[in-house]
C-alpha cells in the first residue's frame, strides 16, 4: 500500500538546523511531484515547499525562503527537506505530500518543536 514516512523531527533551540527525510513505498516515485506542508498549532496547513519529479525545479516560499531546501532522490524515493536558521515560528507538523493525477498522498507529520 501506500506510504509516506516522515522522519527527523525533533526539539531544537533557534538557530539550530535539522533535515527531514520522507521515504516513499507503495508507487511510483519519481513520477510524483512532492511538497511539504506544515502546521503550526491554531493554524491551517499551509504549503511550503515543492519539487518536481525529476528534481530539476524546487520553489520554496513564504517565511522559509533562503533557509529551507527540498530535494529528493528518486533512487531511494525518499524527499528531503533541510532547515537551517530555525526560528521559534517554524514549531510545527511537517508533512510530506504526493501529487501527480489524483487524489495527492500524506504521511503521518514529524513535530518539529523550535524552543530556548
């Protein structure tokens, strides 16, 4: 079956950088444009991040532009997102999301938690 797998989360203070990893099984990868959303508590998911199938163009946007990276590779189906420069308003649920033709797939989320 289908499944999106988000790892790497965790506790940091501000500053600190992380990677999330998201590994894929149960379709076919490297024809799914894949994006991370995130929500923080009280808000709505909001997206992002986003690549496409290939890897050859990546856009990030928002208030995580200039320090977040996503990336991926296909060989291992699994999407990365790099954080750097994390800030106490980045604390939330990452979630990584499939999309091609249909309905598009999530993982479960990692909590990301950007605490002094």
């Amino acid at each position: 079956q289908v499944q999106l797998v988000e790892s790497g989360g965790g506790l940091v203070q501000p500053g600190a950088s992380l990677r999330l990893s998201c590994a894929a099984s149960g379709f076919t990868f490297s024809r799914y444009v894949m994006r991370w959303y995130r929500q923080a508590p009280g808000k709505e998911r909001e997206l992002f991040a986003a690549i496409t199938s290939t890897g050859n163009i990546t856009n990030t946007a928002g208030s995580v532009k200039g320090r977040f990276t996503i990336s991926r590779d296909n060989a291992k189906k699994t999407v990365y997102l790099q954080m750097n420069s994390l800030k106490l308003e980045d604390t939330a649920v990452y979630y990584c999301n499939a999309w091609w033709v249909g309905p598009a797939y999530w993982g479960q989320g990692t909590q990301v938690t950007v605490s002094s």
